[in-house]
C-alpha cells in the first residue's frame, strides 16, 4: 500500500523576472517500508522536493498524501502535529540547535510529540549506540566533528519512531566506514519499525542499496532504476513528453 502519495507538484519560485521551477509537474509515491533514493545534479530541486514531500514547505500547487491524510491542506498547527508523530527528517545542514547539548538535541521531537507506546529508554540507547554517540551527548554541537553533528541529527530523526523518514544526504560528512555504518542503523530500524526511508544521497553505493533510485533533472523526477534492477535511462524524455501531451503545454513553455 502507498504511504506516501504525491501528485502533480509543482514549486514555482518567482524573483523579479525570473522565473525557476524547482520542482515540476512531480508525480511520486512511496509504498511501505520502501527505502527509496533520490540522485540528480546540484540544483536540481533533491531538497525542494524532500521538503515539501515531508510537509516542511509547501508546493506552488499539487498534493502530497501520507497515509491518505493531504498535507498540502493542513493548517500549520495540525500539520506540525502530523509531522512530530509521523515523519522524521535529516536535513542537509543539520539544522542542530547551538544552545542545547547532543543529548538535548536528540530528545527535542519527544517533548512535541512523546509517545507514550514508545520505550525511549531502550531506544535512546539503541540509538546511542548504534550512531556511536555515547560519549559526545553532554557537548554542544560546535564541539563536534560534522560527523557527529551529522549522526545527533540522525539520532534525532529516528526518536520518534517516524513511519516516514526524509533524510537529505544524511551520510554527506561521514567517511566510508561510518556512511555504511549509518546505512546499515537505518536498514536496521526500517527491519524494527517498518519505516519507510525517502534519502537524497550523492553516494551511489548508497543509492545502489535501495529498492528503487530515482533521478531529479532540472525540477522533473524519473525512476531510474525499478525495484527489479533496471535501468531506465531513457525514462525523462518519456515522463517530458508525457507531460507535454496530457497539459497541452508544460510550465516550462509556458515560461519563455
Ligand atoms: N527560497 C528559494 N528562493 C529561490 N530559489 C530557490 C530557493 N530555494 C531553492 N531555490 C533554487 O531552487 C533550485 C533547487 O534547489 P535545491 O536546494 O532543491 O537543489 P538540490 O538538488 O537540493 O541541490 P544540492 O545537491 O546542491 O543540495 C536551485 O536552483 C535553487 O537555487
Ligand atoms: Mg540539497
């Protein structure tokens, strides 16, 4: 079954004259326990797209669906709601908060949403461990490494138990050792929760552990490879042309 379902997105940034679709016309759906990556160029909309998918921004226009509930139509308190209880997210930057220590850090998502079925304890320490973390977590983040900045986000993303998690190039800073060590928690705890992984990544073999790679060209996205191992290299022309025939024109012709 689809737990996630997005459909005709479109974000549309407009400054002076120019006009820049960051994501355009985007159908995309993701079934559970899907670990699904997103591969395409620098600028290409990987993070525009991750973010609106996981209800942190909101499309020019279409609809994104997390178990038939439409994000797009939520108002902002209902959505960050669905958000704590739902969805957790690894963003590029990190976005840790300097103030707090890695520990802190880690437990924000469980003072806006705690889930009281949750064993955090138990979980916490599995975390801990997992991201080797235990003796960093009474350090403000400017006393890490990127690494371990990178890993207390992660650690953080995963506290809540999201069905769904986003992760923008999550293994970004780590090296190879510590990259694979990362993938191998996430599988884990998609075997344990049964989560469903979204991740940018520009690290092919990354990308080639996960069920399907998707590609981002200049706002469109296209499989690039099925859950079967193929590759479909010639999928974009297709998916423009497709989109060309059912909108009669595309937003990009529209633009000149
Ligand atoms: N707030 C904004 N206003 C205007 N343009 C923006 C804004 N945010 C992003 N863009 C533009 O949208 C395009 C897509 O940006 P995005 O950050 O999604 O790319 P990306 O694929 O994640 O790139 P990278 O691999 O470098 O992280 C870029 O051309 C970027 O400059
Ligand atoms: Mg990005």
């Amino acid at each position: 079954m689809a737990i996630l379902e997005a459909k005709d997105l479109i974000k549309l940034y407009v400054q002076a004259e120019n006009k820049l679709y960051a994501v355009n016309r985007v159908d995309f759906s993701a079934e559970d326990g899907e670990f699904i990556a997103i591969i395409g160029t620098s600028g290409s909309g990987k993070s525009t797209l991750l973010q609106i998918l996981a209800g942190l921004d909101r499309p020019t226009s279409g609809s994104v669906k997390i178990r038939g509930n439409d994000l797009t139509k939520m108002k902002a308190d209902e959505l960050s709601r669905f958000r704590g209880r739902f969805i957790g997210f690894v963003f590029q930057k990190h976005n840790l908060i300097p103030q707090f220590t890695a520990l802190e850090n880690i437990l924000v998502p469980t003072v806006m949403c705690d889930r009281e079925e949750i064993r955090y304890e138990e979980h916490l320490k599995k975390l801990i461990d997992g991201l080797k973390l235990g003796d960093r977590l009474n350090h403000l983040p400017n006393e890490l490494s990127g690494g371990q900045q990178q890993r207390v986000a992660i650690a953080r993303a995963l506290i809540n138990r999201p069905q769904v998690l986003f992760a923008d190039e999550p293994t970004g800073n780590l090296d190879r050792e510590n990259a694979d060590e990362v993938l191998e928690l996430l599988l884990e705890t998609r075997k344990t929760i049964g989560q469903t992984i979204i991740m940018v990544t520009h690290d092919i073999s990354i990308a080639e552990r996960a069920d399907k790679i998707y590609r981002m060209d200049d706002g469109h996205l296209y499989l690039f490879r099925d859950a079967d191992g193929k590759y479909r290299r010639n999928s974009y022309e297709e998916a423009a042309e497709m989109s060309k025939v059912i909108a009669g024109k595309t937003p990009d012709s529209s633009n000149q």
